[in-house]
C-alpha cells in the first residue's frame, strides 16, 4: 500500500505558483466549467444555510460558500487575462520554428 502511495507522490505534476501565460482552448473550456461549479456549489450554500436551523452549522455551510466564491473570484481573475495577444506570440514563435533548418 505504501508503495503506491509513493508512486502517486512521484507522478504527480508540480504545482504552479502563477498561471500561464497563454491559456489554451482546452484550458479554456475547463476553467469555464470550473466556474459553472463554483457558482452552483456557492448557491448551493447559500440556500442550505438559510434553510438551517443550526446555527453552528449555518456558520459552517457559510464559510463553505464564501470559500467557493473566492476560488470563483480568482478563476475569473485569471480569465480576464489578454490571451489573444500571448497566443499570437506563441504562433508567431510556431512559425519560426517551422521555417527554420532542423
């Protein structure tokens, strides 16, 4: 069992400490839907907690949805980024791959 554990360890990617530069369609679409969730699971919160009778409780599915609201916060963040321009510079830079000599 702990040698599987250790070879999930080791096959895992690096996590990036800032976004890329240029977002790619694929990119693109998962993000998108990663907002959709972001925002039913934020909804969803808000309504079970209006729905609660406990309080601590409450404060808990409260806290759950103001979670999910920032990581929709800084999802659409990222978004906002111009990558129209990157992309260009990254077919530009395509392109002068592709006429040079290997």
């Amino acid at each position: 069992m702990q040698q599987t554990q250790s070879q999930n360890a080791s096959n895992q990617q690096p996590i990036m400490m800032q976004p890329p530069q240029v977002i790619t369609t694929k990119d693109h679409l998962y993000l998108k839907d990663q907002l959709s969730w972001e925002l039913i699971a934020m909804k969803k919160c808000q309504h079970f907690a209006q729905e609660c009778q406990d309080a601590e409780i409450r404060q808990a599915i409260d806290r759950a949805g103001q979670m999910h609201q920032r990581h929709y916060n800084l999802l659409l963040k990222h978004l906002k980024h111009d990558n129209t321009s990157a992309m260009n510079q990254v077919r530009q830079l395509q392109q002068q791959q592709q006429m040079q000599p290997s």
